[in-house]
C-alpha cells in the first residue's frame, strides 16, 4: 500500500506503468524519507588539466577543427586509456564552445575589401534621389543540390561573425548551374524576370537581356544602367555594345561587391 491506502496496483494502472515502475520510485523515499537523488560520488576525470588546456586553445586556433580531430590527436599521445569525442564536447561546453553553423560571406581578399570601402565612401554623398536614376541588375542561379549546411564551428556566444568563425563560400555556391534568372530594378518598378538556362555567354547576355530589356528602359527613363563583374559583363563585345547604344554604366564596380 501507498501512502493515504492507494495500492501499487491502482497506481500503476492509472499512469500505465508496470508495478516495478511503481516499487523502484518510491525506493527513495523508503530509505530516506525524500524524493530528491542522494549525493553521488563524481566519476574520475579523464582528462588532466594539460589536456583540457590543448583542447581549449585547439580549438580556438582553429574554429573548424572537429572533435573527433582533436580525440585521435590526444589519444595518440595517451595511446592507454582513450577518451571518446564526448569527453571533449564536454569540456569545450565548460569553456562556451559549442558547435555551430557558420555564418557564410563572399569569398573576398583585404585589396577588395578596401575597394569596397572607397567605393562606398564616394558614392555615399550626395542627394539620396541620384540613385533614382540607376537601374541596378543582377542575375541568381538556383541550385538542385545546394549546400546541405552540415559543416559545423565551434564558437561562444556573440562569436557569429569573428572572422575566425566564418566560412568563405565561393558565388552562388558553386557546383552545377540548374537555371539563372537575371532582373533589374528602378525606382519606378522593375524589369520582367529574364530565365538564362545554361551558361551566359557575352552573346546570350546581349541578346536576350541587354537588347530587349536594359536598352529600352534605360533611353525611356535616362538612367544609368548597373552591373557586376561576371564574365559576360566584362567582355569586349559587351562593353562595345553598350558604348553604341549609349547606355552609361556605374563605373568602376568593385569585386564582390554586395549591395
């Protein structure tokens, strides 16, 4: 019987449990008179203090380093008495690493970065309604099999975007292009979206985007026409094209620039 005169029986019928259930939660309170855990005896670390020094600054070197990497590299060293992956998780938990997913930025070098950085400074001054008379331009490319995110780093809170802990991925994410649209906006609307299937040659970029679509609005509205630096913006036969049809371009436009 349980206290108040309820069975075991009764109790374990009603919560749907087994009479063992019953008997080996209310073992506590038998023998102490309470519900809450007896103090235990703390297992023995396995790691020593030397050791959890290299696992911190290890993984602070580098933020990429996984902790399977960093358990081979100790128990080599140990080679008796090996830790597992789940004695380093834990010790990098006590110092505020926990594994994460990156924050992503384009691929970019310090040359470009300070490109960008003068570029802005230029064309930050002045009237705010001379960008009403750009069309900016871009094209996207949309992947079947994108990148699945699985790559983790190990880093503490507020750490999102210390360079340390961002992965540089290369435009668009790379691998096989699918399907590209390209679009251009204006302040007073936007262009219809232009499908590309394949690759974008010079040609295809002047045929099919620059002839019908950029020439018109541009002498329409007088604007001044943006775009990057993909390959098919910078040819010859590009260039030559919009110099004959009078189309002013935003020059110079810095690599990798994001707007």
């Amino acid at each position: 019987m349980i206290r108040g005169g309820v069975s075991v029986s009764t109790v374990a019928h009603h919560f749907n449990v087994t009479r063992r259930t019953v008997y080996v939660t209310l073992q506590p309170e038998r023998a102490t008179g309470s519900q809450k855990d007896r103090p235990r005896r703390l297992g023995r670390r396995k790691t020593t203090e030397r050791e959890d020094t290299f696992i911190r600054l290890s993984h602070l070197r580098d933020r990429f380093k996984t902790a399977g990497q960093t358990t081979a590299e100790i128990n080599n060293i140990r080679q008796n008495n090996p830790i597992s992956k789940w004695t380093v998780l834990r010790r990098l938990k006590t110092f505020g690493l926990r594994a994460r997913r990156p924050a992503c930025r384009a691929r970019s070098t310090p040359y470009n970065i300070r490109n960008r950085l003068d570029w802005a400074r230029i064309h930050s001054f002045g009237p705010r309604q001379v960008w009403n008379n750009h069309m900016f331009s871009d094209e996207s490319k949309f992947l079947l099999e994108p990148q699945d995110g699985r790559k983790r780093v190990f880093r503490r809170v507020n750490e999102r975007f210390v360079p340390q802990c961002l992965s540089q991925a290369r435009a668009f994410g790379g691998g096989s292009v699918n399907v590209m649209v390209w679009g251009g906006i204006t302040a007073a609307g936007k262009t219809p979206l232009v499908t590309v299937h394949g690759n974008l040659t010079a040609r295809r970029y002047i045929d099919e985007i620059l002839r019908p679509h950029v020439v018109p609005a541009i002498h329409n509205q007088g604007l001044t026409f943006m775009q990057d630096n993909a390959p098919a913006h910078r040819a010859r036969i590009t260039n030559q094209f919009l110099y004959e049809n009078n189309i002013p371009v935003l020059h110079p436009w810095p690599p990798y620039h994001l707007i």
